[in-house]
C-alpha cells in the first residue's frame, strides 16, 4: 500500500517539480566534476593503447554517449508504458523530456565513432550492422520529437509518441547484439559487466567513471527538462503562478 502511494505521489507533477529540485542541483554538480575528473584521467593518465596508440581516447566519450542514449531509451519507452497504461501525465512529460536527451546523446556516440574511425578503419563511416542500427535509434529518437510536435492535441501527440516508443524498443538489443549475430568491423564488447573483461583496468576505471557520469548527466538533462515542460503544461494552475511569482 505504501509504494502504490509512493508511486501515484510520484505522478503528481507539483510533487516532482517541488521534491526534484535538490536532486537536479545535486546531480548536476556531481555528474560535471565527474565528467571532468575522468575526462583529465582517461585523455592525460591512461596509458596508450598497444595497436591504436592515443586515437583509442576517444572512446571515453563515445562509449558513454553510445551506452546511455540506448539505457536512455528504455527510461522514455518505459515512461511512456506508464503514461498509456496509468494515465500518468508526469510520465508523458518525462518521455518528451528525455527523447532530445536521448537523441543528442546518440548523436554524439555517432560522431565521436566516425571520429575514431578514421585512424582506425581508415574511413569516418562504413554501413556496419552497429552504425546502422544505431542511426535507427537515432531517427526513431527525431521521430517522437516530431510526433509529440505534430499533433495539436498534446494527449495523442504524448499517445502516439509513447506507441512508437514501445515500438522502437527492439533496436535496443538488436545495437547490443549486432556485433556477435553479424559481421561487423565493430570489435566484440571487451567491457562487460558479467564476465572478466579483456581491458586493462588502468583503462577501464576512468571508462567506468565516465559511463556513471554520464548517465548522472543524463539524469540531471531529463530531470531540469521535466521540471521545464511542468511548468509549461500546468503554467494556469494556482500553484505554478505562485512558484513563479510568489504568494499574492
């Protein structure tokens, strides 16, 4: 009984924007020195690695980006579950708010690839099962934006945008498992949480530390939108006018 309490207070947007602030500062503070603090150990203290020498560094920001914007879309699909089956409205705001999250992010893991690519396959880009995929994502991302846009009733656009976020969701694993059900030039995962990984730690800590920061970023993103597109959706309640201008 409590937790289902707990769970219908969270859907109450005044309860979010209020209870949410103190995290979003936190995050946002611990996730930037985060970043900072691996960004200085994976670029100036790991060694270079044997075959790529120092092009591999990119990766301490293209892993991330690439890892949080598929976790991420599991945090807007499953929003967007809540939001058709419980009629939440908070979560079709939390699913608005994370698809450009998500989208930037991908983008990034995108780019950031090309760039290593070059000094490693020798070309920016090659149509690999992985890239491809991952431009999918990246396009079903630009997809719920546009639909949540397109739509002059805000309820089907949230509707529609949540289908197909449910829908998309099978690109996720399909980006995970693309390098070992297909050729790729992709390497297989030399990361992995379930089995020893072939990294060497003086590499893998700071990767880890990057990916824990990002996703802290991403939260911090998600939740500072949120509370943004709260204040947009409930702007002719009694309470957003006094948490803007005060008490009367």
């Amino acid at each position: 009984m409590a937790s289902w309490q707990w769970f219908h207070r969270m859907g109450s947007p005044k309860w979010f924007y209020e209870k949410m602030r103190i995290w979003m500062l936190a995050l946002g503070f611990l996730s930037c020195a985060m970043i900072m603090v691996g960004m200085v150990w994976g670029l100036a203290f790991a060694p270079a690695e044997l075959k790529q020498g120092n092009s591999y560094r990119i990766m301490y920001v293209h892993v991330p980006t690439a890892i949080v914007s598929m976790g991420g879309y599991y945090v807007m699909a499953i929003a967007g579950a809540i939001g058709l089956i419980w009629r939440m409205k908070l979560s079709f705001m939390v699913m608005k708010s994370t698809a450009p999250v998500g989208a930037i992010l991908t983008f990034l893991g995108l780019f950031t690839g090309a760039v290593w690519g070059k000094p490693t396959w020798g070309v920016y880009w090659v149509w690999d099962a992985r890239i491809t995929f991952m431009v999918i994502l990246f396009f079903i991302y630009l997809g719920i934006i546009a639909l949540q846009e397109a739509y002059p009733d805000k309820d089907m656009g949230d509707k529609a945008a949540a289908l197909l976020s449910l829908v998309g969701m099978v690109v996720v694993p399909l980006i995970y498992k693309s390098v070992d059900w297909w050729f790729t030039l992709h390497q297989k995962s030399t990361f992995k949480l379930t089995e020893k990984s072939t990294i060497d730690p003086s590499m893998a800590y700071p990767l880890i530390l990057m990916i824990f920061a990002t996703y802290m970023f991403f939260a911090w993103m998600v939740i500072y939108r949120t509370r943004v597109e709260i204040l947009y959706r409930e702007r002719k309640t009694q309470w957003v006018k006094q948490a803007l201008l005060g008490p009367a």
